[in-house]
C-alpha cells in the first residue's frame, strides 16, 4: 500500500510519466498519462511521428475513420519489473507499438485483430503485450492505432499475478454469459414448438444475434476461433449487429401484430427492409473492406428503426392495447440500454475502467427485459387455451349431434312404420272382422312392444350418451362401446362396414360421457375413412385389454390406408382436418383434450399396414 501511494503522488506530481518502484504494484489504467497526436494522412512512419507534439486530452475513444490515432506515454522503472501491457478495448484492428529505451528504438510490436493471435506472444482478445523493465530505465511508448470500428487509445498494465488473475475471471464472465444465453434461448424455443408463437421464435433469434455481435465486438471469436480469415471475422461483426437491428424489428412485428395496411404495418415492414438492406451491404464488405467506413450514414437506419420501435409502440399503447404501456416501458429501457453500450464499443462515448465487466452483464439484463412481455403473451395464450378447453368440453356432448341424431331417426323410420302398419291392421280387423280381433290382437301387440322397447333402448341410449355427469363412475367398456355400436349401426350397415370386437372384461372408474365422445370420435373418424377411400372389405377393429401395470390399452383400428405422413404430427391441432369441407377440424381435438383432461390418459396414432391405429392408454 505504501509503495502504491508513492507511485500515485509521484506519478501525479510529473503527470506524464509513470514510475513504477517494484513489482508489487496494482493495474494502472493510464488514462492521465496518455498524450494523443491524429495523423489525418495516415501515412506518417515512426520517424516522422516521434517529433510530433502530443497533447494532453479528455477524448480517448474514437469512432471508425481512415485517420491514424497515435497515443503516447512514459513509464520509469526503479527495479527491474516484468510488466503486461493491454489496451482496453477489443476489437481493434491494426496496433503498431513502437518501444523506445533511454532514447533508442528497442522494438516494434504488432497487434491488432486483423493480425493472426497466433503470432501474440499473449494470445488474448485484447492487443496486450509483456516487457521486461530494466532497472533505472526509461521507456517511452509510441502506440499507433487503425480501424474500421472504434478505437481506444488508453493502455493498462498489470504485474504478472494480476493479469492472470484478469484472464480467468474474465473467461468465467463470459462463459456464464454463454450460459445463460444458451439456457434462455433453449428456454424459448421449447415454448415455441409448444405453442406455435413466433414472437418466441424471433426473440429466441434476437437474443442469439445479439449475443454473438457482442462476441465479435469484444473479441471472443478472435481469441478462440483461430483458423478463420480476419477480414470476414472482422466484417460479420458489421452483419449480425444489423441482423440483430432486423430480428428485434421482426420480433417487435409479431408482439404487436399491426393490422395490414395501417400505418404501423407500413412503418414496421419499411424498416425492417432498410435493415435488411443494411445487412445485405455489409455481405459486401468481405470483399471491399473500405465500406465500413460508410457506418456514418448507415447509423441512420438504425436511429430510424430505433424511432419506429418506439413510435409504433406508442400507438399501440395509446389504442389501449393489452400489455402495450409495459411493453413501450421495456422498449425505451432496453434502447437506453442498448444505445450506451454500442455508443462506447463503436467509439462515441468514452471507456471507463472496467467497462469489460458491463458489457455481458448489460447485455443480459437488455435481452432478458422483453422476457416480461413473452412471459405476459404466454399467459394470455395459457388463457384463451383453457378458455378453449373448457369451452370445447361444455360443449363436447354435442358435437356428434347432428350425426346422432340422423343415426337414430335412421333406425327409428323402421319400428314406427311398423307399429303404424300394425295399429291399422287392428283398426281395420276391429272394424271389418270383429270377431278375429281378439286373436289377432294377441298376435300383433308383442311386435308393437318389441318395437316400443326397441325406441325405448335407443332414446336411452342417446340420453346416455348426452347426460353429463360432473362426477366419475364405474362402467365396463364393453357395455359403452355396445351402446355406440347400436346408435351408429345404420351407418355402419349402409357403408358395409363391420366390427371384430376383441375386448375383455374391463370396469374402469371414470367419466362415462367423455369416454363415450372420445370412443364416438375414433369410430366416426374411422366410418368416414372407409366410406370414401376403401371400396369393399371395409373393416374396425376394437381391442381392450388390461395391461401388467393396472392400466388398459384400447386399440380402435380401421383398414382404409391411414393418415397422410406429413399429416400425422397435426391430426390433433385445432382447426386441422384431412376431410376438406367436411371436416370442422374439432373432432380428433377434442378427442385428444377429452383423453388428457377428463380421463387423465394418452392418446396416440400411428399408420399401421391396413390402416390408422389409434390407441388410449389409460388407468382403471
């Protein structure tokens, strides 16, 4: 402590040189000791520069130009002192460090990103270089800086303990930013194929753009990937800061979802092809570097885009959409945040101490911001689902009304003919041949109850099938899947379709009317598929049986081809129907919600070589 105070009062009272006593010393960031001379030409040698005056300023950051930035400083060393020298920011391109000792040219060191890391004798992200300081010596250091990003021209150094200690914390930062990246990007993309949001998709992409400009910007593609031409490396850290400007947009469009034609959906769609535009013109500069030069007039797409974010956000909000303030809250944060950082990386604003360490850190806390509207929109769609569920479920004794209902005038037309055919023969022997009547009478009146009990059987069977119990019961499948078969048989003798039945003995506890719709479903499904794609041996088989884990599999199988591959993964989505115009896409659907919700069991289907195979696994 006692050394470092004296190298602080001593250095301060010469303001231009620092004098380093030992090794024992801390980092120095030498900002105060820094002089800076801008070669405009670019083209002044060491010769021609180490008799320029250097000047004293408080500008050390500096945006992309063709001008040279040379910085200056001095350090005296006491004892003899090994010291590590780097420069604060990464990503810089071509360094030139001229070392002179006591007055003479002692070597000229080459860094830079566009120069191979294997060439370093530190292979770092940032330039950095070690000198062994010779005691009672003096060292003045010439360092010369091009780029066609921002450049800094302030230095630190470090002893040895130091600087390593630097290294490995620093790796660990920007792995645990790799990290959490990973983990929220996997995160979102889960929630996307779940639920089909693209706003998830694009966000899952933004926040991956993103992440990999700041890995460019800071060198950590640099430092890692090694056998990569440094002039594409360079350029893509152009194309993914503007393919990020392109994936917020496009995230930003499927969030608020303008109407077409309005002046959000112009505005948005205007800036996300400017942005594309961007991206495009940078591809280029793999091969003309010199239009990066060019960010100057680009920056305005970003400023435009930037203003359109919020612009659009604002009319949302003002329209009183839902979530809308929020989200305009969490646009201007992540903006001011966004704007400090890339402001300091491409050289507007200066560098502080340390910056390194806010770069992740702002990175994540900007990405993870809009996590509060994802997490705000999966709640609304969580919603309107269980509005959905629930709504399909009250409605699920009626969906099969329609067909139920024809099924049974279909199987009442032959009974009632019947009976009236039956009641005028007696009317017409009570008339004509009195005295036959009595025996007459006793020979039609039990085909007029066999068909009154035969509409009896069937209303109970419809009651059964559409009463909706609000509790569970027990009832054996073979019983239920009897009552189906006898609603639908009509159908099923019009197409000449039959049924091969192989189902055991089996009670479950469950609820009845919910089986009963599903099993209706599958059978109808299955009627329909044969009818219009099997001409003869048209077949359903139906299986039950108990399983060794005290649950049942029932199988119901058709032989009318099967289900479309490509069709297969979407049979059960809402909406979706293979019948064309005679299908509501609600079916298979409920079905599948009736299985996991009502009868907390799974449902799957396969193609198998006569047909589709539908099979529920459920507990008894």
């Amino acid at each position: 402590m006692k050394n470092l105070l004296t190298l602080i009062l001593f250095s301060n009272f010469l303001f231009a040189e620092i004098v380093l006593e030992n090794s024992s010393f801390n980092k120095v960031y030498l900002e105060q000791y820094t002089k800076v001379f801008i070669d405009e030409s670019s083209n002044l040698s060491f010769e021609d520069i180490k008799n320029k005056e250097f000047k004293f300023t408080s500008r050390f950051n500096y945006t992309a130009t063709k001008s040279a930035i040379w910085s200056s400083f001095s350090i005296k060393s006491l004892e003899n002192i090994e010291v590590y020298f780097e420069n604060i920011k990464a990503g810089v391109d071509l360094i030139d460090v001229y070392i002179v000792k006591d007055g003479n040219l002692l070597k000229k060191i080459e860094l830079g990103d566009y120069r191979d890391i294997k060439n370093r004798e530190i292979q770092t992200r940032n330039s950095a270089f070690v000198l062994n300081l010779e005691e009672n010596s003096t060292y003045d250091f010439f360092i010369k800086h091009n780029s066609y990003s921002g450049i800094s021209v302030i230095w630190e150094i470090y002893n040895n303990s130091n600087y390593t200690q630097l290294l490995s914390y620093r790796s660990l930062i920007w792995g645990i930013f790799i990290g959490t990246i990973f983990v929220l990007a996997f995160h979102n993309i889960f929630i996307y194929f779940s639920i089909k949001e693209k706003a998830f998709l694009f966000y899952v992409m933004f926040i991956i753009s993103s992440s990999i400009y700041q890995l460019l910007a800071n060198g950590i593609f640099y430092e890692y990937i090694r056998d990569i031409d440094l002039n594409i490396l360079n350029g893509l850290t152009w194309v993914f800061a503007y393919t990020t400007l392109f994936l917020i947009l496009t995230f930003h469009f499927f969030v608020l979802k303008p109407k077409k034609g309005t002046l959000s959906f112009k505005l948005i769609i205007l800036s996300i092809f400017l942005a594309f535009s961007t991206i495009i013109y940078y591809l280029f500069s793999f091969k003309y570097p010199e239009i990066r030069y060019n960010v100057i007039y680009t920056n305005y797409i970003s400023y435009f885009s930037i203003f359109i974010l919020l612009f659009t956000s604002f009319l949302a909000y003002k329209k009183g959409e839902k979530d809308a303030k929020t989200y305009f809250i969490v646009l201007i944060i992540y903006i001011i945040l966004l704007f400090y950082v890339v402001y300091i990386l491409i050289g507007n604003f200066e560098y502080f101490e340390n910056f390194w360490l806010f770069i992740p850190l702002l990175t994540l806390i900007d990405v993870s911001l809009f996590t509060i509207i994802l997490y705000s929109k999966l709640k609304d769609i969580e919603r309107q689902r269980n509005d959905q569920v629930h709504f399909i479920i009250s409605q699920s004794r009626f969906t099969s009304l329609g067909n139920n209902v024809a099924n049974m005038i279909h199987q009442w037309k032959n009974p009632i003919a019947q009976i009236g055919s039956q009641v005028t023969l007696l009317e017409a022997t009570y008339n004509l041949d009195n005295k036959n009547y009595i025996k007459t009478s006793k020979e039609i009146i039990p085909h007029i109850k066999s068909s009154i009990l035969f509409l009896k059987d069937t209303m109970n069977d419809i009651y059964n099938f559409y009463r909706n119990p609000s509790e569970k019961e027990n009832f054996f499948i073979q019983e239920q899947i009897d009552t189906l078969l006898r609603i639908l048989k009509n159908e099923l003798e019009t197409n000449n379709i039959k049924v091969n039945l192989d189902i055991e003995n089996i009670e479950i506890y469950s609820y009845k009317t919910s089986f009963l719709n599903i099993i209706m479903i599958l059978l109808e499904n299955a009627i329909f598929q044969l009818k219009y794609f099997k001409e003869k041996d048209r077949r359903i088989v139906i299986i039950a049986e108990k399983l060794s884990d005290n649950t049942v599999r029932i199988l119901i199988e058709d032989n009318g081809g099967g289900i479309p591959k490509e069709h297969l993964n979407s049979i059960f989505d809402l909406n979706f129907s293979t019948k064309n115009k005679s299908g509501s896409g609600i079916g298979l659907a409920l079905a599948k919600t009736l299985v996991e919700t009502r009868l907390n069991a799974q449902i799957e289907v396969i193609n198998s070589t006569k047909g589709a195979r539908f099979t529920i696994t459920l507990n008894k």
